[in-house]
C-alpha cells in the first residue's frame, strides 16, 4: 500500500517532466547551451534510469514487430507498471530524440554537442541512428569531417565498428542496398585519401576487415568506385572473393528466377489459361449450365409440357400467316429501299473525295517525318561506322607503338584493350546502331500511317504494338536470363583477376 502511494505521489512530478520534454525537443547543443533536457536530468536524476541512459542502441518498439513468424524485441519501458501508456510513448520519442539531435550535431560538426551528449552520458559514442543504421563514426566519415572522426575515436567510438550503409560503387538498383561496413570501408569508398590516411596511420584501422555480407574489402571498394590515388595508397589485401561473388550470383540468380517465373507464367497463361477459357469456361457457362437448368425445369414442370404443346400446334397457322404478311410488307419495301442507295451514292462519292483530299494534304506531314528519319538514321550509321573506324585507328596505334617502344612505354595489356575495343565496337556497336535504326524505322511508319489515316489507323498502330510486346516478352526474358548467368561467371572471372592482382 505504501508503495503504490509512493508511485502515485511521484507520478505527477515525472509525468510533468515528460510533458516539458516532449514540447520541447531535444535541440542540437552548443557548448554555451543551457539546454532544457541537460537541466532537467540536473533536477530530476530518475528520469535518467527512466530513459535507459547513457543509450546505447537504437530504442527497440514499445509494440513487438513481427518479421515472418519471429517477434521483434519490445522496449524494456513496455513492462514498466509504473507508466502510464502517454508517459510511455513519450519516453520512447524522447529517446528518439536524443539520438536524432546526436547524429544532427554529427552531421553540423558540431564538436561541442557531439562531446556534451557522449560527456554527460545521454548517448554511447558507438550508438546507431536507426535499427540497421549507421554508427557515428561512419556518419562523421559520411559527412568528411576529420575533427569529428578524432573527436568520436577519443570519446570510446570503435574504429572498426560495423554499420549498416547504403553502397555508392555502382548505380544499379540491386546494389544500392544497406550494407554492413566499417569507417575506413566507407571512406575508400568515397575517396576520401585524407580520412581514409587518418584511420589507418593514427587510430589502426583495419584495411583487411572484410563485410559480413557481401565480402567487401575497403581496397575493392575505392577500386570499384575508381578512386585510384586511394587504391595505390592501401595495402595488396585479397580475401572476400568468394564471398563477393556469392552475394552478386545471389543478385543475379534472384533476376533471373524472376524473369524465369516470367516465362512460366506466360505460357501457363497462353497454353492453359486462355484454351481452358475458349474450350471449357464459355461452354459451361454458355451451354451446357443453361441446358442442365433448362432440363431441369422441363423435368420439374412436365405436366405443364403437354397443354404447351399442343398450344403451340394450334397457334402455328396464325404465326406462319403473320410471317407470309411480314415478308410480303418486306418485299414490297425493297424498291423503296434501293432507290434510297441511288439517291445516296453523290453524298458518298463526295464524302470519299474529301476523304481523299484529307489524306493528300497530310503527305507533306508525313514526308517530313521520313526524310528526319532518313537524316537521323544516316547520322547514326555513319557515327557507328566513325567510332569502329578510330577503334580500329588507336588498336593499330597502340600495337605499333608497343612494337616500336619494345613494351616498354606501352604495356600488352593497352594493345589487349585496344582489341577488345574494337570488337565491341564491331559486334556490339554497329549492330545496335542498326536495330535502333529499324526500331525508328517501325516508329516513323506508324507515325505516317497515323498522319495520313487518323484515329483508326491509331488503333491498329496500337493493337499491332500490344502484339509485338507479347511477342517481345519471352525473348527479352531470356535475355535476362542470359545475361545474369553471364554476368555471374564475368564477376567469377574478374574475382580471379583480383586474386592474382589485388589492385586490379
């Protein structure tokens, strides 16, 4: 009993600390700061232990989440009975905060509040801003602040500490996925020469860690991003590669299950679905259901059958007198009718002579756009055939001038790559110039077709287009296919590359 008035005669002072907090969030500090918060913890020290502090990881949920059949884990202030709900949610937006206005003085290099929050014990110096989410000293490498990397390591931060980061190397949507990394994989990864010579040459950073997940090595990093000075600057290290091409066949293979359950759907769809539709559903509900229920009916109501017919039988003469009638009405209509056609045959004429008139005017519109197709085709030749024509010139420069220079000032490795140049220029280039051609080709004739005949031949146009897409569908599906398993033994070529020359 003593102890449930003792909660309750405290409950108004921390309610009414909360409710201060919560009005105020938690601002980016300043040395010269009085800050709301650094007072009221002065004040109030339970409100300290209330919120956790110092915060070492990101505040779990008040609520569990559910990830497939495995419940996250909750916030220790969900067991707390001392709490109210509302006292609750504003602890945990408080400690939300904290973090938040950490990571902000982080990224304003703001030194002075990055050492009050680590100084007075608000927030780890190896805290994360999210769940899966960057340290703090990957933030200050993000941000390119060297003061606030040496300020973050004397404060505790681990200099190898793994975070979660999104990859910068490539472009492509399969790779710009969160990847664990360390400060020093980071910044080799943005060339940062300068952060990346700090970490190593003062505070050890490890140059051979390699990522959990996918394999990374900071020296493959700063290669993949082509940052060279970067690459010279750190050690030979191999390692990794198997588990790097591990996670990019993993990406590979998952591009092509997709475009392979493409295929099967497809074809499921074109040879079962729409026969089963022609040949089963519009039989059923068309035929044979409505002749069930027919014969159900004559069975259900069989002694109606026989007054029926025979009413049937005695009404015949009237209806075949009504009929002969009908076509005799019909009949005397018929020169009527065609005298009708006659008197419409000038309107006719005059409407396809204006038809005709429609289109000769739209021939310049369309001849226009042929000959920009000519031109635009011509140009593109001729620039295909242009890059194979100095492909091959700078291939035979590069192979004399190795020759003459006996290897010495130009390596077998340019007049290789001098090679390969030309033949993807060759076999790659020119045929695309080509396809595209036609491709333009087909767009610039429905573009005339359109031009001379209007809204009709815009839904053939149209309707041929939706044909050449399911017709494309299969063909570009196996080309992703193709190039998937392609692209996974190329990087199981170029991960042998690497072994052989770290910095390759």
């Amino acid at each position: 009993m003593n102890r449930t008035s003792n909660i309750k005669a405290r409950q108004p002072t921390l309610s009414d600390a909360l409710l201060s907090t919560s009005e105020d969030p938690v601002p980016a500090y300043t040395q010269a700061d009085t800050t709301p918060l650094t007072t009221l913890l002065d004040a109030l020290p339970s409100l300290s232990m209330r919120l956790q502090l110092p915060l070492t990881s990101y505040p779990a949920p008040l609520q569990p989440t559910w990830n497939s059949t495995v419940p996250t884990t909750t916030n220790p202030l969900a067991s707390d009975p001392t709490l109210t709900e509302s006292e609750k949610k504003t602890l945990y937006r408080t400690q939300q905060q904290i973090i938040a206005s950490f990571f902000h003085g982080i990224s304003s290099r703001n030194i002075e509040a990055v050492t009050l929050f680590v100084q007075r014990g608000l927030v780890s110096p190896d805290v994360p801003d999210s769940p899966a989410g960057r340290t703090p000293l990957i933030a200050a490498v993000e941000a390119g602040d060297g003061a606030m990397v040496c300020t973050l390591i004397g404060l505790g931060a681990r200099v190898d500490g793994w975070g979660w980061t999104t990859s910068i190397t490539t472009t492509t949507s399969a790779n710009m996925e969160k990847r664990q990394r360390t400060a020093l994989m980071v910044a080799a990864s943005r060339g940062n020469l300068a952060l990346v010579r700090l970490l190593r040459e003062d505070f050890g950073a490890d140059d051979a860690a390699i990522a959990p997940d996918d394999g990374q090595l900071a020296l493959r990093l700063a290669a993949e991003a082509g940052h060279r000075d970067v690459v010279e600057y750190l050690p030979a290290r191999r390692g990794g590669a198997w588990r790097r091409w591990k996670a990019h066949h993993a990406v590979a293979m998952a591009r092509a299950r997709r475009a392979a359950r493409g295929i099967y759907v497809f074809f499921k769809v074109l040879l079962y679905h729409v026969p089963r539709f022609f040949l089963w559903d519009i039989p059923k509900h068309a035929v044979v259901r409505p002749l069930g229920k027919a014969g159900k009916w004559c069975w259900v109501n069989k002694h109606r059958l026989g007054p029926w017919c025979k009413r049937q039988v005695r009404e015949f003469p009237g209806r075949v007198k009504r009929a002969g009638k009908a076509v005799w009405k019909g009949a005397k209509m018929v020169p009527r009718g065609v005298w009708g056609v006659v008197k419409e045959i000038p309107g006719v004429m005059k409407r396809l002579l204006r038809w005709l008139w429609t289109v000769i005017i739209r021939i310049p519109v369309a001849m226009k756009q042929v000959c920009v197709w000519i031109w635009e085709s011509l140009k593109r030749v001729g620039k295909a055939a242009g890059h194979v024509f100095l492909r091959i010139v700078v291939a035979l420069h590069t192979a004399v001038a190795a020759v003459l220079d006996f290897f010495k000032s130009i390596k077998l490795q340019d007049v290789w790559n001098g090679v390969c140049d030309v033949y993807e220029a060759v076999c790659f280039g020119l045929p695309r110039a080509l396809w595209k051609g036609i491709v333009s080709a087909g767009a610039v004739a429905a573009g005339v077709i359109i031009a001379l005949f209007g809204l009709t031949a815009k839904l053939v146009v149209f309707l041929m287009e939706a044909l050449w897409c399911v017709a494309k569908y299969v063909p570009r599906q196996l080309g992703v296919i193709i190039s998937a398993i392609w692209g996974s033994v190329a990087k199981g070529y170029h991960e042998i590359l690497v072994w052989i020359n770290p910095k390759y």
